[in-house]
C-alpha cells in the first residue's frame, strides 16, 4: 500500500508537470511563432525587392528581351494607328519592326509609343546593351538611312503621311524631299521640301 508520501508525489506529478516539460511546449511554441513572422518578414522582403528591381526596368530593357525570341508584336502609336511586325532591332530610342508585307521595316521612336500587346513579361538587365548599342540612338540610325538615300513613308503624331527620300538629319530634325515612292529622286520627281521635328514622327515605314 503506498503512503500517503507516495500519493501525495503522484498527485503533484499529475497535477504539476515537469518544469522541463512546461518549458519546452513554451520554446516550441515560440519558434513557431518566430518563424511564422520570420517567414511573413520574407516574403514581404521579396515583394519589395521584387517590386524594387522592377521599378528599375525600362521599357527598352523589355523590348532586348523579346527580339531574341522573334516575337510579332502590335504597337499603338496613337491617332488610331497600330502596326504589327516581328521585333528585330532595338536601341536606346527606338524599336524596328520588319513586317511581311512587301518586305518593309518599320523604324518606330519610342516615345512615340504608347501601347504594345503580345510584349512577353521578361526584361533585360538595365546597362547590359553595352556602349555601342547604348548610343545608337534614332538619329544615327536616321543619318544612316539618308546616307543610303533611303526612300521612306514617315507618318506624323497628326496621322499625315509624308513620302519621299531622306535627305539630312540634323539634331532634333530631318529633311525629307517629298516624291512617288517608284521614282528616284531626281529635282524633276522632287515636289517639296519637308523638314520634320523628329518629335513629331510616330515611325517611318522603310522599303
């Protein structure tokens, strides 16, 4: 028969757990709760660096990205006028389309745009075009173009479309003689003399 000493332990055991015990529930419980917070302090963490990074990217950065995969993507210029090609090209400014009808490329600045669809969700690193491809920027292409004596539709923000050859290109402007596309520029085919503020040009559409 146990003794009253004896009974008297048991019932404290039962009633009155080992510190240790007690203190381990309280650790575990704890830890728990400290990587609960932890994991919610990380993902807010990744979220922000997320949204950090990506409020670093350029729309240039996007459009790097998306001509190694030969995507035909739509682009609005605004005035109601889209245009559809393949994205070949890419510089600092500008963007080149090359499209299926008649072979033509179309040069579009990219202040000009203002929306673009079927532009895939992936981008660039920010600087990693290099120097060269970092200052090709729309009027060097455009003084190439008119070295070439390049022939060129080029439609205006306004929605008019102005066609002829490219003459010179200066800092903030280009001359364009205006005649028939099928002819070649000589003073006789010659009409006019346009000079355009490059600001004003929403793309040029080259054969």
């Amino acid at each position: 028969m146990d003794s009253p000493e004896s009974r008297d332990t048991d019932s404290g055991n039962a009633a009155f757990p080992r510190p240790a015990s007690r203190w381990d529930r309280l650790f575990t419980d704890f830890e728990a709760e400290l990587d609960a917070v932890a994991d919610a302090e990380f993902v807010v963490e990744v979220a922000d660096r997320t949204r950090r990074e990506f409020a670093a990217v350029h729309l240039t950065d996007r459009l790097r990205a998306a001509v190694k995969r030969q995507l035909a993507v739509a682009v609005d210029v605004g005035g109601g006028l889209t245009v559809a090609g393949v994205l070949s090209e890419v510089g600092p400014d500008w963007m080149m389309l090359s499209t299926e009808i008649g072979g033509a490329r179309i040069l579009i600045p990219t202040e000009a745009v203002l929306m673009l669809r079927n532009l895939p969700p992936i981008a660039y690193a920010a600087g990693s075009e290099g120097i060269v491809a970092e200052r090709f920027d729309v009027r060097m292409v455009l003084r190439r173009l008119a070295r070439d004596r390049a022939v060129a539709a080029v439609v205006l923000r306004s929605g008019e479309t102005v066609q002829g050859t490219l003459d010179r290109v200066g800092a903030d402007f280009l001359d364009l003689a205006t005649h028939d596309v099928d002819q070649p520029r000589r003073s006789a085919a010659v009409r006019d003399l346009r000079t355009i503020a490059l600001r004003g040009i929403a793309l040029l559409r080259i054969q």
